[in-house]
C-alpha cells in the first residue's frame, strides 16, 4: 500500500468520524464544530484529488461562510451549552433501519456496477480553463448558469433580509 | 490513479450520504437538520470530483457542477437561517415539531 492510499483512507476515516459525531452530539455547539471539521477534512480529500481550486473554495465558502453563519444562527435561537432533548428511540431505531438498507443498497449497486475504462489521459486543472469555459458562449460554455447563479444569489440576498428584518411593532 | 479505485470513493460518499441522511430523519431542530443537509450536499460534490477525475478527465464539466452546487448551497443555507431566525421571533421555539401551520 503506498503512502497516497494510506493518506486517502486516514481522510475517509476523519470525515467519516467526524459527520458520524456531528449528527449524533447533543450539544448543538459541539455539532456543529464536528461539521466544521468534517468539511475540513473534505477539502484535504480534495487535495489529496489535485483539485486546489475546489479545495480553496471548499475552505472559503464552507469553512469560512456557511459554518460561521450556522454558529451566530445557533447563538441567536439556542442556549448553546444546554444538550438537546433525546429522540424517541422508535424515531432512532427506524431511521437507523432506513439508513442502513438505503446504504445496503447502494453499496451493492456500487459493488456490482461495472463503470467505463479509467482513462489513462492525464487530468490538470488550471484556474484560467476554468475561467475562460465558464465565461464562454460557445457550445461548452456555462456562461448562461453563470448568470443564473448571479441572479439567483442577488434574489437571496434580497429574500434574506426580507425574511429576516424586524417588523415594527403593531 | 494513485491505486486507489474510483469504488472506494464512492463507498466514502455514499458513507457521507447516509450519515447526513440519518441526522435529516432522527433530528427535529431546524439548525442540525441544515447540518446534515450539508453532509449530504457535499457528498454529491464529491461524486462529481471523483467521476470527473477518473472517467472524463479531458473535460471540466463536474468542476462546474461542482461549484454551482457549492454557490447554491450557500444561498440556501442564508435563506434558511433567515426563516430559522423569523421561525424562532414568532414560536420561541426552532423545533419543527412546533411550527404546526404555514400562516402565522
């Protein structure tokens, strides 16, 4: 076993690990940390992929958007160090039956499927082939998705801060 | 490439999948289920890596779906938080339990 593949399955394990104790603390601050750390440890896979760029903005968004958000978001409606209440054991036990033949199923059909040749051709990702196939409007281009995000983002921003603002009091 | 086969990866995605399944069924407050709706975000992401890496290296096309989903994830989580914000002004409560009607 080379050391790459060893590298590969401590990754799996972390982000394993760390999803499996972020779904099943009952602080909710405690939950959150392991997700901050499970997303961590995705962005070191994609590393370990050659994939700096999805790695960078993994890092940015997750680590530095949507985690930061959920932390205030906790500290605005939870009292942090008090754990959450126990789920019904009936509600455990079933969703543990669910996840288990959902996973059973997959890993099967994973297991069975026999996919197409691995290509041998040589996979590299430069930032500037990503900017120009985003941006062009030829046949391969995502330049029309582009401004879709682009609109769909303005139209968050918006909702956000409708959603969220404070009315006056009647 | 490095002798790991694609399966493995996809063993560990699908792993992922399930936890944040499982944390969607079993939890009932609104900020761990968004949790666990990033787990499970973030394994399709990457199904797409890997698939792009090993089956189609010469295109970039699950780069793209990618960062589409990541930018999406992130304007669904802000929409989220907001109306876990106003959910939480108007029953004190973020228990999904608790928000028993659509009008209030």
């Amino acid at each position: 076993m080379s050391a790459s593949a060893i590298i590969f399955y401590l990754i799996a394990a972390f982000i394993l690990t760390m999803g499996i104790l972020s779904v099943t603390s009952r602080k909710i601050f405690r939950s959150a940390i392991w997700l901050l750390f499970s997303l961590v440890g995705i962005a070191a896979f994609y590393f370990w992929m050659d994939l700096t760029f999805i790695a960078a903005v993994q890092i940015i968004i997750y680590v530095g958007g949507i985690v930061v958000l959920i932390i205030f978001s906790i500290f605005l409606t939870q009292k942090a160090g008090e754990q959450m209440p126990k789920p019904l054991r009936s509600r455990t036990l079933f969703s543990l039956l669910a996840v288990f033949f959902g996973f059973a199923l997959t890993f099967l059909l994973i297991y069975k499927n026999t996919f197409p040749e691995i290509s041998s051709h040589p996979f590299q990702l430069n930032v500037s082939d990503i900017g120009t196939q985003m941006l062009s409007t030829t046949e391969h281009g995502y330049v029309l998705p582009f401004e879709v995000v682009s609109m769909l983002l303005l139209a968050a921003l918006i909702g956000c801060i409708v959603i969220a603002i404070k009315k006056e009091s009647k | 490439m490095n002798g790991i086969p694609l399966t493995h990866i996809l063993f560990v995605s699908t792993a992922l999948f399930f936890i944040g399944m499982y944390g969607l069924f079993s939890r009932r407050n609104m900020i761990t289920m968004l949790m666990s709706i990033e787990l499970i975000l973030n394994s399709v992401n990457i199904n797409f890596l890997a698939f792009n890496k090993y089956l189609y290296p010469e295109n970039l096309d699950g780069i793209f779906f990618t960062i589409f989903i990541i930018t999406i994830a992130a304007a669904e989580a802000a929409v989220a938080i907001a109306i876990i914000i106003n959910l939480y002004r108007s029953h004190q409560s973020i228990d999904v339990e608790d928000a028993g009607e659509l009008k209030f």
